[in-house]
C-alpha cells in the first residue's frame, strides 16, 4: 500500500520498512523531526499489523511502591520523598501482604514492584519484599526492581549484578521492570538524574539479567529537555543489546509528567509528540516484539488511537498507581477489564489478556491458567 505523500526521503524509508531493511540513526531522526504524522502513522501501523494482525494485549496486574524514600533526586520525579518528610512511607511485610492478597482477589496475574531508595533499608529488605509476595501467593509473577535499583544493590552489597539477581531469583523474582533508563545520553542524563546508575550501567544489568534467563522491558522518558537525537540515540542502544541477547520483551515510551517535579515550567507532550514517539519507536526497534502504549501515562484516548500508530499492548488495569499520579497525571488508577475491552474493540482491535511472558490468559471464572505464548508472527 502505498503513502499519502510526495516526500523522496519518507518514501525511501518506506521502502526498506517493506523490505525488512534496518533503519539507520540518520532514517530514524528524519522520521521523528520531519516525516508527516499520518505517513509515519501509516508505515508504524505497517509494521504492528505485519506482527500481530489486529491483536492488542492487556495485562491484569497491579502495582506496589514499597516506599518513596529514596537517597536520589531525579528532577523528573515527583514521587520521591526525604526520609523525615511527612509525605515518606514505607510497607510493612502485613501492608505487602495485603497487597498481594488484593492482587489475588482482583485476579491479577502480575505485580510491579518499583520504589524509592531508601537511606536505611539494607539489602535484605528488598529480598525481602519480594519473598513475602512470593510466600503470600507463588502463582503470581514478580515484576521488579528497576535496574537502578538493581545497581543500588550492588553498591550497598559490595557484589556484581549478577549476585544481586541470583539473590532476587531464589526469592521470587520473575522478571525486570524497564524504568530508569530515562535518556541514555550522558549529557542529558547528567542534568536529569545525575547521580543514579548511568546508561553503561542500566545496560549492562540488563544484559546480566537476559544472561540469567530473565526476561526484562526498556523505557524511554521523553518530553522534557532532550531532543530528537537523543531519543533516536536510545533506541539505538537498545535495539543493539536487544541484537545481542534477544532478552527484552516490549517497549514502553514514558510521557514526561511535569507536575510538582524539578522541571515544573517545562509543558508536558503533546498528543503529536506522545504518537510520533510510539510510531518512531516502533520501527527502530525491529527486533522488540512489542510497543507498549502505556495508558495510564499517555491518557486512554492517546493510548487508544496509538494502537493504530505502531504500539500492540496498553499494559493493565493497573491498581494503585502512584508514580504518575504524584506527578499529575489525571488518568483514573485503574481500568476494568471491560473498560480496557472497548477500548481496545473501538480502535478495530481484538484484546487478548497476556501474562507478562505473553503467554496467553485462558480465565474460567475465578480461576486462570496461561496458554501458551502469543508469538509474534514476524
Ligand atoms: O524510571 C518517574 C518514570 C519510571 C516521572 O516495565 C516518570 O512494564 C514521567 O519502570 N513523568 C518507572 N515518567 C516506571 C517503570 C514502568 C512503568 C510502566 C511499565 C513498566 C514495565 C515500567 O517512571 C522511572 C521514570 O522513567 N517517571 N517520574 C514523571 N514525572
Ligand atoms: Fe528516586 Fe526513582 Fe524518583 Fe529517581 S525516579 S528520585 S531514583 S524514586
């Protein structure tokens, strides 16, 4: 099917995207600062349609921030607290416990587990928390620690990445979240989060968790002071290590939030910039499986109308959001099954409930069991 437009340039990439051949740094930042919305909305969609036909999945999960305290100052971040700040807290093993036994009640297949850094908390803790979900409820999948995190660990333990993953895997742990790799370049990673794990760091966790069997996700956070290079230069780096280990499973572009955070007076994306970032990302990343529109970032109407813009998952229902909403997001916490159901049949899809190996979910009432993979057909 042919493009809307005239442009030489756009169609050329148009043309390798039909033939399968890579895009370049150069094809990709001509994409994200030129191509025309609909063109590049029509090749993306291209590509989504080529893997998945018009399967979206969902998740039914829900999310744990064991505390906000955290050593850390990220100018983007609006959930971190200091330790004596009135706004701190921290989950006791009961309040865990509670949380699990809630995600077990809602029919959650999932728990995402990310937080703060906390100035007090030894190694054990964290091991901790993720052996109590594990005791309170094996059958559900732990999704946690950032690989900030995972490099905090290392540093307050004194071992490599590698110890601090076998520790987290005997306790329970089933697969690494993608945050904290924010903007890999180091210019704009040192005005943004200066101090936590840089991107040599992040990168190479994740290659030691796909070493380890694990599966793990990537992030990038856009909209705030990078440019397109940067965000071109990111998927770079992940497209390369995804060409070595084969071990991430979906992308999520996080919309920068601006609210109560450093970076206050910047304005937050825009619907284009949110599409054009989903569509770009798509067809750099040729060997990711997925794009994920993350809806509760992006709002339901952006994240509906990305599932024809190159993005294949919305992510979950998703209860007890924290992270987004302190930096004011005006998304609900959650969705209903249904809810994400007619979003999903609206934008001409068919939902498909995954687990988070996107295995598909087979329910019979109460009970679930997964099915086999939902393999990209690509
Ligand atoms: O690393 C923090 C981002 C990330 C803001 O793997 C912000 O399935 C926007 O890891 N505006 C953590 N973004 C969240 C995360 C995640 C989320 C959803 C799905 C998955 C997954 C992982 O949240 C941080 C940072 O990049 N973040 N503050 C903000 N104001
Ligand atoms: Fe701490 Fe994470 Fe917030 Fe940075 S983004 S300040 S590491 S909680």
């Amino acid at each position: 099917m042919t493009l809307r437009t005239n442009d030489p340039q756009l169609l050329a990439i148009a043309e390798k995207v039909d033939s399968g051949e890579r895009l370049t740094f150069d094809d990709g930042l001509y994409l994200d600062e030129h191509a025309d919305l609909n063109s590049l909305g029509q090749l993306a969609h291209r590509v989504r349609t080529r893997k998945h036909g018009n399967v979206a999945y969902y998740n039914t999960n829900i999310h744990l921030n064991p505390t906000n305290v955290c050593v850390y100052r990220c100018t983007f971040c609006a959930f971190r607290s200091d330790l004596k700040s009135e706004k701190s807290y921290l989950f006791s093993d009961d309040m865990i416990r509670e949380r699990v036994l809630e995600a077990k009640a809602a029919g959650a297949t999932e728990i995402h587990v990310v937080g703060g850094l906390h100035h007090l908390k030894k190694f054990d803790w964290y091991v901790d928390v993720v052996r109590v979900i594990h005791d309170t409820w094996p059958e559900i999948h732990i999704k946690a620690w950032t690989a900030v995190e995972i490099s905090w660990f290392a540093h307050i333990t004194k071992k490599p990445y590698r110890w601090v993953l076998e520790q987290m895997m005997d306790a329970g742990l089933g697969s690494l979240p993608g945050g904290g790799a924010e903007i890999f370049d180091e210019e704009v990673r040192s005005k943004i989060c200066e101090h936590k794990a840089d991107s040599g760091s992040w990168i190479e966790i994740h290659r030691t968790a796909h070493e380890l069997g694990l599966r793990s996700n990537a992030t990038m956070l856009y909209g705030h002071i990078e440019e397109a290079r940067h965000r071109i230069d990111h998927l770079c780096r992940l497209r390369d290590l995804q060409d070595e280990t084969g071990g991430f499973q979906t992308f999520i572009p996080l919309a920068f939030h601006p609210e109560n955070t450093g970076m206050a007076k910047i304005p937050k994306p825009t619907g284009h910039r949110d599409l054009r970032t989903i569509a770009v990302s798509r067809l750099m990343l040729d060997n990711f499986d997925h794009i994920k529109a993350y809806w509760i970032m992006l709002g339901e109407a952006t994240a509906q109308i990305a599932l024809s813009f190159g993005a294949d998952d919305l992510d979950g229902t998703v209860v007890h959001e924290l992270i987004y909403h302190d930096a004011g997001a005006k998304t609900p916490e959650g969705l209903t099954v249904s809810e994400l159901h007619r979003l999903i049949r609206e934008a001409g899809c068919e939902p498909v409930e995954r687990d988070t190996l996107y295995r598909r979910v087979l329910r019979d009432g109460a009970n679930w069991q997964v099915g086999p993979p939902v393999l990209a057909t690509v």
